[in-house]
C-alpha cells in the first residue's frame, strides 16, 4: 500500500522544483489548473471528484494523491468519494477497479475516521 499522504508532500516539493528548472511549461500548467478548478458553474469539489474520477480511469496514482488530497481540502465526504471511485472504475472497468483500491487508500489516509 502507497502513503499518499507522503506520496503527495513528495510530488508537491518535486513539482516547485521542476517548476523551477522549467518555469514557463510549470507556470503555464499552475494557471490551467488555478482556472479549471476554480468554483464557477461547478464547484471546486466537484471539479476535484471528477478529476479524481478520472485519475482512476486512467491508472494515475500520483493523480490519485493529488486530487484525493484537494478534494478533502475542497470539503468532499466519504460518501462523495467512494461515490467518485465508483464512477472511476465504471469508466476503465478492470483496471479501474485496482486503482480504486488505491484511491480507497488514498481517501483513508486524507480522511481518516
């Protein structure tokens, strides 16, 4: 089982530093993700479950870290992410299903009960 709680303070730290080496491809992602999240029509939670949606869906544990993460910052429940991992694992199917597993880890370390 990955810590992802460790897993994202690591890609946090290593993302400053690549933002550092390349800092015009780095500031121009920061402002895609600034302005997709942000609260307009959608909420940033639910900007932050979809993307967690799809993180599944597409096999990304470091993803998965991120915006597991976020999404608890943003005020997701329990219930709205498990809700979420279903509907990643509804969208990639088998492999769907390991990586929810990793996103139920992931949603135990940053949730805890």
């Amino acid at each position: 089982m990955n810590n992802y709680v460790e897993l994202h303070k690591y890609l946090d730290e290593r993302l400053a530093d690549l933002g550092k080496e390349i800092p015009m491809q780095m500031g121009g992602f920061a402002r895609l993700h600034k302005k997709a999240v942000a609260d307009g029509a959608l909420s940033r939670k639910m900007k932050e479950m979809m993307a967690l949606a799809i993180s599944i869906s597409v096999g990304c544990e470091g993803c998965i870290a991120y915006h597991t993460h976020d999404a608890v910052q943003a005020g997701a429940t329990r219930d709205e992410l498990l809700e979420t991992i279903g509907v990643g694992i509804m969208m990639a199917g088998g492999p769907g299903s390991i990586y929810g597993v990793h996103a139920l880890d992931a949603v135990e370390q940053f949730l805890p009960e």
